[in-house]
C-alpha cells in the first residue's frame, strides 16, 4: 500500500491510457473476429470438408458441437492466461464453465430422441478431435504471449533503466533512488 500511495509512476499508464483506449478496443475486436474465423477454418478443415467416417459426413450438429466447444475451451483459457490474480475461485470457475459444457453434450449424446444422438462418442475416437484441442491450446498461448508482450512493452517505458538507478545508487541516497524509481523528478 505504501509503495502504491508513494510511487505515481504506477499511475500513469491509467491517465495517458495506454492498456485501454480506442485503438486497443478496435485491434480486440479485430483479434476476436480473426479468432472466430480461425476456430471456424479449423472445425470445417477437421470436421466437415471430406472427413468421412464409415462414409457418411460428421454433419452440422458435430460440426457446431466442435465451434461451441472451441469457443467454450478458448474462453475459459483465455480468462485463466489473463487473469492477474488467482485464487482456487478462478480455477474452480473455470473448471466448472468446461465442465458443464461437456456434461451436457454427453447427456445429450445419450438422449436417443436427441438429433445429436452419439455425436460425443464419434467425435472424440476421431483424431481430428485431438488435432482441434491442440490448435485450440495453441491458439490461446499465442495470444496470451501476444498480450503480455504488449504490456511489457508499456510497462517499460514507466520503469527507469539499469543506468539511472545504478547512477542513483552510486551517490548513496536513498531518498533519491526512491524518487528516481517513482517518477517524480
């Protein structure tokens, strides 16, 4: 809390905002489309165009079955990898989110009435299923490195560099070290 209350350097990336402002919301929204094209190309490559199993197409319910379970996985991850703090809450959450999707998709693959009947137990004894959770994981790394590489880049223009402080550190005083480290000149 001290250090907060005394270092205003910690402020600044809020005042000139650099973490959210108009250009990041349009890159977000264009990252978001990109990502929604990327799980649709994927689930059609591995799922629909001339992947036959016993001579018969997976379909559409299999095929939506597999973009609602990108989206799902993609989502969840990406609120875990971005996440500042977690807690047992977080994981939990998340876990939960995953979890109830897959319940329902197996409670509906059992129900005989059901239009998706046995479509879980097809999809995952293919391998394309297995290709699809990899691209899924990478996908999600990729863009949590993205970020992150983005707010390192922010993050150290408000961070004065090894010169400065060692500077500072060879006259002895604390004080000014402590006032070069925070910004305030």
């Amino acid at each position: 809390k001290e250090q907060m209350l005394f270092n205003p350097l910690m402020y600044q990336t809020g005042k000139q905002r650099l973490y959210l402002n108009d250009r990041k919301f349009v890159k977000e929204f264009v990252m978001a489309c990109v990502l929604s094209l990327y799980l649709t190309f994927n689930c059609l490559c591995l799922f629909d165009w001339g992947n036959y199993k016993g001579g018969f197409s997976y379909g559409w319910y299999n095929f939506g079955n597999m973009l609602t379970m990108g989206i799902v996985i993609t989502v969840n991850l990406r609120v875990l990898l971005l996440a500042n703090a977690f807690s047992l809450w977080t994981f939990l959450s998340v876990i939960l989110s995953i979890g109830m999707y897959f319940g329902f998709w197996i409670r509906e693959s059992l129900d005989i009435s059901s239009n998706i009947y046995t479509s879980f137990g097809e999809i995952t004894s293919t391998y394309q299923f297995y290709i699809y959770l990899v691209y899924l994981f990478a996908i999600s790394v990729l863009e949590y490195l993205q970020i992150k590489m983005e707010y390192v880049q922010i993050d150290k223009k408000f961070i004065p560099d090894f010169d400065v402080q060692f500077d500072a550190m060879a006259t002895g005083n604390d004080v000014e070290l402590e006032l070069l480290i925070s910004g305030v000149s």
